[in-house]
C-alpha cells in the first residue's frame, strides 16, 4: 500500500545540511557523514546524512557520536565509535543513516 502523507515530511535543507521535516525536532539532529569510511558495514558512506538522537543513551557496539577537540571552520568536529572514547563528551547514538545515491 503506498501511503499518501508523504507531504508531510518534505525534504528541507538548513545549515549545510539536508534533513526531513515534521519530525520531532528535540533532541535529534543530523550532520553528513565523512569519508573515512569506518562504517561501511553500517551502510555509512560519504556524505550518508547521519540522524542523531541526543537522548539516547550510550551503549557499547551501537554508533555512538562523541564531540572531539578538532576544530575545522570554528566548529568541533564529531566522531562516531562503538566503544567509549575516553575524553570526548557523548553527543547521541546514530539512530538513522541514509545515503544518496546518483
């Protein structure tokens, strides 16, 4: 059955960044993913739109975001694992990752 409120969640772009909206806007947000390619196995490849949820508690082997001291373009950049990296703040578990293809 195809479904007929996809317009509820038109694509919208913001920030650099690609993402839907009419979702819940608290606690999630999404940034594109490098290319280092750690996480193929995941389905993550360069520029995959990775949703973080903020609320979601660490858990070993899940992805998990961590903010780290490296600043490019003024910003601390963000770094995915699945394990704790120590001296890095936890930001969220990647709970979506969604790749373009074209």
């Amino acid at each position: 059955m195809i479904r007929d409120d996809y317009h509820r969640h038109p694509l919208v772009f913001a920030h650099g960044v690609l993402g839907f909206e009419g979702y819940p806007q608290e606690g999630l947000f999404a940034v594109p993913a490098n290319g280092d390619n750690n996480f193929l196995l995941y389905g993550i490849v360069e520029h995959s739109l990775l949703i973080v949820d903020q609320k979601q508690p660490f858990e070993m082997e899940k992805l998990n975001m961590f903010q780290t001291d490296t600043i490019i373009q003024g910003k601390k950049q963000l770094k995915l694992s699945l394990t704790r990296l120590k001296g890095f703040p936890y930001v969220g578990r990647v709970i979506m990752a969604i790749s373009r293809y074209d």
